[in-house]
C-alpha cells in the first residue's frame, strides 16, 4: 500500500512528454518496460546495459528510442525518480539524511546532497524542517 503510494506520488510529480509522434508511439513499450524496471529496482544501481538487456534491445539503441520518447536520458530520469522519492522520505520519516540517501540508490551521501540541491533549490536538511 505504501508503494502504491509512493508510486503514484513518483508518476504525478515526474514531468512525462506528451506523445504525438508516431515513432514515439512505436517506442512507448520499450520505455513503458524501462520505466516499470526503473520503479521496481531504482535502490539498485542500474546501468544502461542492464535497462537494454531488459527491453532486449542494444544500448545505444535503447538510449536513443528512450531520449526520443522522454526527452531526458535514461540515467537522469533514474536520479529524478530517486530525487523523488527521497523527497518523500525526507518529508514523511524520521530517517537520516545518510539512510535516505542510501534508501534511494545513491552511494555517496555527498553525491545526494549535491543532486538534491540541484534539482530542488534546497537542501535535504532544510527540506525536512519545512511544514509537510
């Protein structure tokens, strides 16, 4: 039930393209399977291999068809979906910022608050403290 919560948080807060392109149309399988693996296993480190071995396509094949559709590559929509979900947890557990950051596939807590400062204009620290 969290999951699924946490899911659909993860798919309304992550800016999807509009597809009108019939190659993309053609394509909306592939990335639909890249984009469930990516859900499923983004505490993991995942590489480009690994999400072309999935979608049984070759990488550099796999990285055009998913930039074409998504308009982002696939390793930056990976850290969003990370970034996201670590967003989550940072508003609605006690956890560490070290423990999040691990929870959400990052290495390094470095690499996280760099990412995190990045991508929100805040830190991880002072994210928490705002009201939920």
């Amino acid at each position: 039930e969290l999951l699924d919560g946490v899911m659909n948080i993860l798919t309304r807060t992550t800016n999807f393209p509009v597809l009108t392109d019939s190659v993309k149309q053609f394509h909306l399988g592939t990335v639909e399977n890249a984009r469930a693996y990516i859900f499923e296993n983004f505490t993991q480190d995942i590489s480009l291999q690994q999400l072309a071995e999935h979608c049984l396509v070759s990488p550099f094949h796999f990285s055009r068809i998913f930039k074409t559709v998504m308009n982002i590559s696939p390793h930056q929509y990976l850290r969003e979906v990370r970034l996201n979900h670590a967003k989550i947890l940072l508003m609605t557990t006690g956890q560490s910022i070290t423990d999040v950051a691990l929870a959400c596939g990052f290495n390094s807590l470095e690499h996280f608050v760099t990412a995190y400062r990045q991508r929100f204009k805040i830190n991880p620290s002072a994210q928490r403290k705002l009201p939920v």
